[in-house]
C-alpha cells in the first residue's frame, strides 16, 4: 500500500543523512583533492567496530564516537603514507589499506558480527525510535557543515583546496601538497568512520560487510546533491555541503522506492552503479549539448555556412 511506503520515508531520510556525512567525507577527496579514495569501503567498518565494541564494554557514547572518529582518521593516515611517502598511486593506496582493514575489523569486533540492542544500550540513534534519531543526525549534519565551513575558510583549509585545485601551482606558492593531502585523507576517513559509528548504532549491529559498495553510494550522494541542488550552492561552501547530504537522502529514498515496486534486491547493487553512471554523464550532457557556449559555436557555424553559400552563388554569378 502507497501509506506503508510513506511510512518507510522516515526511515530513509535518516540513513539518507548518516550516509551523507559519508558523502561529505568523500567529497572532500573527490571533489576537493581530486582524489579517488577507495579506503572509504574500511574505514566505514572500522568505524563501527570501534563504536560498537566500546558501548558493549560499557564506554560512554561521547568516548565511543570519539576513539570510532580517531580510528577512521588513523586509516586515512595510511592510506597517505602509502601515496606520498611510498609513491603508491591514490587508488591502489586506497585499495590496500581496505584490504588491511578487513582483517583490523575483524580483529576490533572479535567476530563478523556484534549486535547492538537499543534495548539494552544507551544508543544515540536507532531505527526504534526514528523520529528522535533524525532529529539527532540534523544536529550532527549541521554541527559538521558549520566546523568544516569555519576550518576550510583559514588558510590552511584553503592550501588544501588549492592542492586539489592545481597541484603544481600550490606547490610553486610553498604549499607542502603532500602533508595536505594526508591531512585531506584523515580528515575524509574520520568524517566516514563517524557515518559508520552512527550506522552501527542505527541498525543494531556492526558488520564486517557493512561497508562494501559505500564508495559507491557516497559518489551518488555527491553527484545527484551536485545535480540535483547545485545551483543552490555556486557560491557558498556550506551549502555544497548540504547538497550532499541531500543527495544522500534522495539515493534512499530512491532505494526505497525500488524495494516498494518491488524488484528483486539482487539487481540493487547494480541499479546503484547506474543510478551513479547517469548523474555522472548529466553535467557531461549539459556542457556538450546544452551550454550557451556550445550554442554559440553552433550559430557562428551555421552563420558561417550562410555566409559561405551566398559567397559561391556570387562567385557563380559573376563568373555567369
């Protein structure tokens, strides 16, 4: 019934925005340093191992999203190490250190799995009790958007934005670009790794498979919130942030609209990879086929052909 899906909307708004403040880690490397960092897929579990092994021991929760956030930010420190120091291309640094993180995870949660009972737990938010928990996960949204506004308007925030923007330019101004991409890659990680304490807790359990494919679905939050509300945000930096956290929401509500209709769950995974490879081609489309410039070049084409007709018909004459 179409009131059972209203009813599921709720609960998609609120993984909408703790897989937006994944997003917003992974924009921070995409967009930002030009990066495509494949750690995300590890650091989202260590995350939440971390968090969920420290409420069951009986840490406070302001602790366990603490050591969760230090944890993911330690894996961006590898993964930094091994591109700059080593000379480890982005990706495949990326892809190490999530391999090395599945075994950490595994050994952080002592099992593949370890439930959390909102029950027995002083959670912080949990699908029992959803409309406290997106309340919650706003404050959060909106805590992280105002830090991340005030630190990337210093001037070390914006050396790091200048990296991504022309490496050798910022290394020709003195800026030490290999320090600031670590610093990027930590400052990612500690961002996903807190999505993955908040999942956690969201969902009851830890999972060392929770985070395959979250590269996946934190690239479709950035790109649908930059297709969707980026002219909203041209020239304000916070407001990108929330677009992305908005296309977080959107990508589950769209995953939940899917499961409604029910089609089958096997093909998610690959409507995820589509969903992301057609709001990729968008600005493409836009700029090729739509974009006044282009339009432009076509009328002085077509301008140009008129003029090169009516020159042959005169030449014609004449030479009549």
């Amino acid at each position: 019934m179409f009131i059972n899906y209203l009813q599921s909307l709720p609960a998609a708004i609120a993984q909408g925005m703790i897989w937006g403040i994944l997003a917003i880690g992974v924009y921070i490397t995409f967009r930002m340093l030009d990066i495509a960092d494949l750690t995300v897929d590890g650091s989202i579990c260590t995350g939440a191992a971390v968090c969920a092994v420290m409420l069951l021991s009986g840490q406070p929760m302001w602790l366990a999203l603490i050591a969760a956030t230090a944890a993911g930010m330690l894996t961006g420190l590898v993964t930094g190490i091994f591109h700059t120091f080593m000379g480890i291309p982005a990706i495949l640094a990326g892809i190490l250190t999530q391999l090395i993180l599945w075994t950490v995870n595994l050994k952080i949660m002592g099992s593949a799995n370890r439930a959390l009972p909102a029950t027995k737990l002083n959670l912080l938010v949990a699908r029992i009790d959803l409309y406290r928990s997106i309340f919650i996960l706003i404050l959060f949204v909106f805590f992280i958007v105002a830090l991340l506004y005030a630190f990337f308007g210093t001037e070390f925030g914006a050396s790091i934005r200048a990296t991504g923007a022309n490496l050798n330019m910022s290394r020709a101004q003195g800026i030490n670009t290999n320090f600031t991409k670590i610093f990027g890659l930590v400052l990612s990680n500690g961002l996903v790794a807190l999505s993955g304490a908040l999942l956690a807790q969201y969902q009851g359990n830890s999972d060392i498979n929770m985070g395959k494919g979250a590269i996946v679905i934190g690239l479709a939050a950035v790109i649908i919130g930059e297709a969707l509300f980026g002219w909203m945000s041209r020239n304000n930096f916070a407001i990108k942030l929330f677009t992305v956290v908005l296309g977080g929401i959107v990508y589950y509500i769209v995953y939940s609209t899917v499961i409604y209709l029910g089609l089958d769950a096997d093909y998610l995974k690959m409507l995820s990879a589509l969903l992301v490879a057609l709001f990729l081609a968008i600005p493409y489309w836009k700029k090729k086929y739509f974009s006044s410039a282009v339009n432009a070049e076509k009328r002085a084409l077509k301008a140009e052909a008129k003029a090169n007709k009516k020159a042959e018909k005169k030449d014609k004459k004449e030479v009549a």
